[in-house]
C-alpha cells in the first residue's frame, strides 16, 4: 500500500481491482476483503480515506464499497456529519442499496449524535419514496443491540408518526421494520402506536408486528 500512500484514487482502484478478483461475491468473501484494506488503512488519516471512499462511490454503482470502508475506518468515521451523510446518501434506487447505507452509517451516526434528528425528520418528509425508507432505516440502529442501540422510543416514533400513513410499499415495509425493532426494549410503546393508527397503517405492518409483539417472530410458522 506504501506506493500509493498519497493517491486515494489509486488506493480505491487497487481494492475495485482486489474485489473484481474475488472469487465470488458472497458476503463470507467480500467483507474480510473490507477488513483488510480498512486495516491497511488504520493509520492513515481521515481525509485520506474520506478521500479514497468518495474515488469508490464515484467508480461504483454498488455504494456498499465507500459504506463499509467508512463504517469499519472508526477515525473517519468519527468525523462524518450532515454534510458527509447526505453526500454518500445520494442517488439510491433500490431498497438494498437504500438499507446497507443507512442501516450501517447514516443510523450509527445518529445514534452516536453526529447528525441531528432534524434531518432524519426532513427525509422522512421527502418527495421521495428512498429518502422517506431512508429515514425509517436510520431507526434501525437506534434499537439494534449489534449496532449499539440501547432503545430508544422518542425517537424511533417521531419518525415512525410522521409515515404512518405513507402508501409507499417501499416505506410500509420499512415501518414496519422499523417497529419490530423497538418491540424489544418497549413493547407497550408499540402497541400504543399501532392503536392510535389502526385506520392508516397498512395491513401489513400491523400483521407483522402485531406477530412480533406476540410470538417474537415477523412470519410465526402455521402449524
């Protein structure tokens, strides 16, 4: 890596070079290349690898190359703010590429207090369907133990109350995980929101968390 030490946009070629000669693209494949190369880079500084994941996002249409450099680079990612996180969050046209960015680092930093809650609420009031999923999937982190959520119900309602009653399918959906989330640490606080929006919610949400408030699980098998 010393050759390229003070070119980011030959770092980020050699590991697009690296990904393309894997093997395969499973997740059991790519993501000990991510440690790697965010090991390789510990020691550099914050604007260099800033730097490198924004030659990634521009080479690549898979945003999950720039989304998990950032995530795993704890220095860099330490710096990131409103600013970066809409930077990195544009242009997303699946729900997959929506929910890796977000799941992983718009909604780890929010919870660590790097972006405020007024721009989660501004996503949620968006024009459009991937910035109001983006929102939903910013709670995630907030409840997710494995993310470092301990909880948080202020919050995940807040945006919950604002897309109850969005017909999006890409948004319902999201709602609805976002919900089964929080079921874990405040139950009772699920249920009061499913009640108060029992006319608006989609059925699906309710079946679904409604399920998890009552077997733990999305889908309980029929026996």
């Amino acid at each position: 890596m010393a050759r390229y030490a003070n070119d980011p946009e030959a770092v980020a070629d050699r590991y697009l070079q690296d990904y393309e000669a894997l093997p395969n693209r499973r997740a059991a494949t790519v993501w000990p290349l991510r440690r790697a190369f965010a090991r390789s880079l510990r020691d550099a500084d914050p604007a260099f690898v800033l730097a490198m994941a924004r030659a990634l996002f521009r080479k690549r249409a898979n945003p999950g190359h720039a989304t998990c450099l950032l995530m795993l680079h704890k220095q860099t990612f330490a710096i990131l703010g409103e600013k970066e996180i809409e930077e990195f969050g544009q242009g997303f046209d699946t729900w997959g590429k929506v929910d890796s960015f977000y799941r992983w680092l718009a909604g780890p930093a929010w919870l660590k207090g790097q972006i405020p809650d007024a721009l989660i609420h501004r996503w949620a009031r968006s024009g459009d369907r991937w910035w109001r999923r983006a929102a939903l999937v910013s709670t995630i982190a907030l409840n997710v133990r494995s993310h470092g959520g301990y909880g948080d119900t202020k919050r995940t309602l807040a945006v919950c109350e604002i897309l109850a009653d969005d017909p999006d399918d890409m948004v319902y959906k999201a709602l609805s995980w976002a919900l089964r989330e929080l079921v874990v640490h405040d139950p009772d606080a699920v249920r009061g929101f499913l009640e108060k929006h029992d006319r608006v919610l989609a059925a699906r949400v309710k079946r679904e968390v409604n399920n998890k408030l009552a077997t733990g699980l999305k889908n309980p098998r029929r026996t």
